[in-house]
C-alpha cells in the first residue's frame, strides 16, 4: 500500500526526545519551546507562540479579533472545520464565499461582495501550500477596517512576493499536525503580526493568566487577568517539532521536487480534457504540501478513488464544502454563488506526496494515468 501521507522522522527528532525524557522537563517551559519558537521568530521576522494545535491557535486569534454575537467572519467554504470552528464559538455568525479557480483560495471579489455592517474579520485559508492574494485581501480590509486572520495550516516554507506566508494579516495560524510537512503529531503555532495584540495573545493562550510574563520575570505577580483556554504545547511535543523544523528546509525540496515531478507527468491529461492541474501564480513560491487534480467527470471520482485503492494507491478527496454541512447551516450563511467550491468539493481527489516517495512515483503516476483516461473514455 502506498499512503496518502507518511511521518518523516529526522534523527534529531529521536535524539531530542530521548534527551528529554532523561530530564524529566515535559511541561510548558524549557528549552525546546524556545528553540522552536526562536527558530519561528527568525523564518517569520515576528512574534510567534507555539501552541498545541492549529485549532487552539485560530481559537486564540479569535478571541484577540473580539469576535462575538452580531459580528460576521467572511470565509472560504472550501476548508476544515477548524477555520469556521474558531469564530463560530465566539458567537460570530460565518458567511462563506467561493475560491477562485486554479488555487481553490478565497476570492477576492467575493469577499468584498459579501461585506455589510456586521463585518468584523476575513479569514482567507492558504490551500495547498500556495498563498491567497493577500494584497488584495489586506487593501480590502484595510477599506473596511476589518481584521485579517490567515489560516496558514498548510504553509509553512511557503511565501508571498517573496516574503513568507502569513506575515500580511493582523495574526496568522499555522499546523504541525501528522499530515503537514512539518509535524509533531499535533500542534501549532499563532504567528502576531500586529503588535497590539501581541501581550494578551500570551495571556489568553495562558488560561488567561500573566504566567508567561511572570515566568519571565516582567511582574512579581501571577494571577488570571483575562479570559483565556489552554492553549500551549509541552517539550515533549517541542522537542519532537525541532528536529523538524531544522530539516524543514531539505524536507520542502523533496516534496516539491515531488510536486513538479507530479505536475509534468498529468500535463497530458490536462491537455487531453481529463482533469485540471493546480495553478501556482507568479508571486507565489509552494511547500510541495498537497497535489490535487480535479477530475473532468466528477461523478465517477469514487470510483476513481476506489480503483486506485484496489492498485494499493491511497488517494483521497479532500473538503466536503462547509457551507452544506450541517454546522455550517446552523452558524453561517452563504454569500454569493459557490460555484467553484461545489466543483472542487466533487472532483477533487489528492495524491501520495511525503518524503521518500520518489522511489514509487512511477508507480503512482502510471496507475493514475491508466485509471484516469479509462474513466474518461468510459
């Protein structure tokens, strides 16, 4: 069998594990979080917390917008729970919108369109690895006086003009969870980009508590002052996410390389009328994190999807569009026409990508191929 995903585990991962563990050190204080977090601080140039899940962090970042009932947050339909999740506990009411074509990220011009009074927060989601069009969203905002949150997840090793991604918006949130490149089982990070909400974002990840500043000595007091969940990691889950982070930049080489490898192989399908390949625009650069293809009869992804299973392939389709989930019924409401997001949500199915896979590639690509245009002819 060939997974869809598969853990890459640096040595320094194990060594820095089993060196904790001989020190006993496994709570939320110590050097391998702020290994982490130094390590995170000089990828972004910016403030960053590490937290214990992306989830948390987009909670946390919820929380400094001051989201609450009769505000609304203006998302893509096309993403994970977690996105709509965070302003929805808040009281926010969600208003989902289409993605553009090719990056399947949120479009701009939707999301304009969908602004009124109540609007407190955009919350663009960079699918795949590849950036929304963030000077757009951030011109948007700034017209509207709106907050930016970016639901980065999938895009570490990733940038924007150059720049990292998730360094425009007021905060932006990113995974370690087991299926992105960069992992430790579970867990994130809340990167801060406006520097006002830089001391409470401390506090609110702290049970709402000052610990952090008294844990480094800036007030002789530790007391709740605020509102706040528990939102921090441990060592143990540090410890692990270093080694990552420090093979991050050979892990992003072999998956893009992996990638590319993918994307030249189903050219011909694309130019045969069989599927539509993901478009990477000029101004972005991609961590290798997903390769899709949509295919052109959508009905028959299942079996599609099946079929290559049969051929040992993993190979899943990815987001049912929230707007038609129940949840997203109950606490958003649709603006516009989601065209693009419903196609997506039909035909879209991802391919094995993780280090090491180079050697099945082939494997991969001629099952796909095969499949594909027996679909497409039949």
């Amino acid at each position: 069998m060939i997974p869809y995903s598969k853990v890459y585990i640096p040595p320094a991962s194990k060594a820095y594990v089993e060196e904790l563990l001989e020190s006993g050190r496994l709570g939320v204080d110590g050097p391998y979080i702020e290994r982490c977090e130094t390590w995170l601080r000089q990828h972004f140039d910016r403030p960053v917390q590490l937290m214990q899940s992306c989830s948390d962090a987009l909670e946390v970042a919820a929380m400094l917008t001051g989201v609450g009932p009769g505000d609304e947050v203006i998302l893509p339909s096309f993403t994970f729970s977690s996105t709509a999740n965070a302003f929805a506990l808040r009281g926010a009411r969600l208003v989902f919108v289409d993605v553009l074509p090719g990056t399947l990220n949120i479009d701009p011009a939707a999301a304009e369109a969908a602004i009124t009074p109540n609007t407190r927060v955009i919350a663009p989601v960079h699918y795949a690895g590849i950036s929304s069009d963030m000077v757009a969203i951030k011109a948007l905002a700034e017209r509207h006086g709106l907050y930016v949150v970016e639901d980065a997840a999938q895009s570490l090793m990733s940038n924007y003009r150059d720049a990292p991604a998730g360094i425009t918006g007021d905060l932006a949130t990113l995974s370690f969870h087991n299926t992105k490149n960069v992992v430790s089982g579970e867990g994130g990070a809340l990167i801060i980009n406006n520097p006002d909400l830089a001391d409470r974002a401390a506090v609110l990840a702290e049970k709402g508590t000052n610990r952090k500043a008294f844990y480094e000595g800036l007030t002789d007091k530790y007391t709740w002052i605020d509102i706040g969940t528990s939102a921090v990691t441990s060592q143990l889950t540090a410890a692990f996410l270093l080694g990552q982070l420090e093979s991050a930049e050979a892990i992003t080489r072999e998956r893009v390389a992996i990638w590319e490898a993918y994307h030249a192989a189903f050219e011909p399908l694309e130019a045969d009328g069989l599927v539509t390949r993901p478009t990477v625009p000029d101004d972005c650069t991609h961590n290798g994190h997903i390769y899709y293809l949509l295919l052109k009869r959508a009905e028959r992804r299942g079996e599609l999807i099946a079929a290559l299973r049969e051929q040992g392939i993993v190979a899943p389709f990815h987001y049912l569009p929230l707007h038609a989930a129940p949840a997203g019924q109950a606490h958003g409401r649709v603006s516009g026409s989601l065209a693009v997001t419903e196609q997506a949500g039909q035909a879209l199915f991802r391919l094995p990508l993780w280090v090491g896979l180079s050697d099945v590639i082939d494997t991969v690509v001629e099952n796909v191929e095969r499949e594909v245009r027996r679909i497409g002819q039949g």
